[in-house]
C-alpha cells in the first residue's frame, strides 16, 4: 500500500537539512511532505543550533532546508483539528499540535521521531521506519 504522504514533525526536517538519513526521504524517493508553517518556524530557529552541533557552514545548512520540498501550511487549513489535538497532547509540549492537526486534516500519516506523538491519533512513523516502508514500497 502507497503512501501518498506524510506531515513532518520539526524534528525530522531539522535532520534532513543537515544532511541525516532524513533526507533520503526527499532525495530517494517521490513522497509529498507537508509541514505547518508554525513547525516550518521552528526549524529555521533551530537551523544555527544544528549548523553548530554538526560543524556545518550555517549557509549550507539554510540552502538544504530551503530546498527541501516541503508544502506548508497556514493553521487555518487545520485549525478546526487543533483543540483535539492540544487535548490529545494534554500532559505534553503543545507545539506538537500542530503537527497533529494538520495530519488528521490531511488524513495523513505523521513522520516524526518524537515519542510524545506516537500512539496520539494517526499512524506515526519514525525516520527509520518510514524509510524501511519506502525502500519496500521501491522494491516491490
């Protein structure tokens, strides 16, 4: 069964743009990735901490995430989900509602490696497990 796309937590966005297995998903492989712009946000406030962390030229780390093909979203597209979602999330960082909104919007499955947002509502998949379901689907 295909996988028509995902909705990326910051987390996964922030690996692929310093070069991790994460970016397989864009390079490897024809998979829509959507994201909030909210999340988008957090990303590129986290990108110098990552350039930092990885000794990467901070450019080259702005250059990937700008390239990465990425379709965002404004919190009116999945407002209507957000309430469930930040009751979903009670107990645990709020900004994961977003992720969670837009996925039940989307009718989408979430790729993140935070566990906080496992078991939360939609089918969540890790790096490692969304690349293992790719590299099946690639093979098959």
């Amino acid at each position: 069964m295909p996988i028509a796309g995902v909705v990326a937590d910051a987390n996964v966005l922030l690996s692929a743009a310093v070069g991790k297995s994460a970016l397989r998903v864009f390079s490897d492989f024809e998979i829509e990735v959507h994201a909030s712009r909210f999340n988008a946000e957090e990303v590129a406030e986290y990108l110098p901490v990552m350039a930092r962390k990885y000794r990467l030229p901070m450019e080259l780390v702005e250059l990937q995430w700008k390239l990465l093909p990425v379709r965002l979203h404004a919190k009116e597209e999945y407002n209507r989900y957000f309430d469930e979602a930040l009751a979903a999330l009670e107990h645990r960082d709020p900004e994961d509602a977003h992720v969670l909104a837009l996925a039940k919007s989307l009718g989408l499955p979430i790729w993140t490696n935070d566990r906080d947002l496992i078991s939360r509502g939609p089918d969540c998949y890790t790096t490692a497990k969304l690349l293992r379901i790719l590299d099946e689907l690639a093979g098959a």
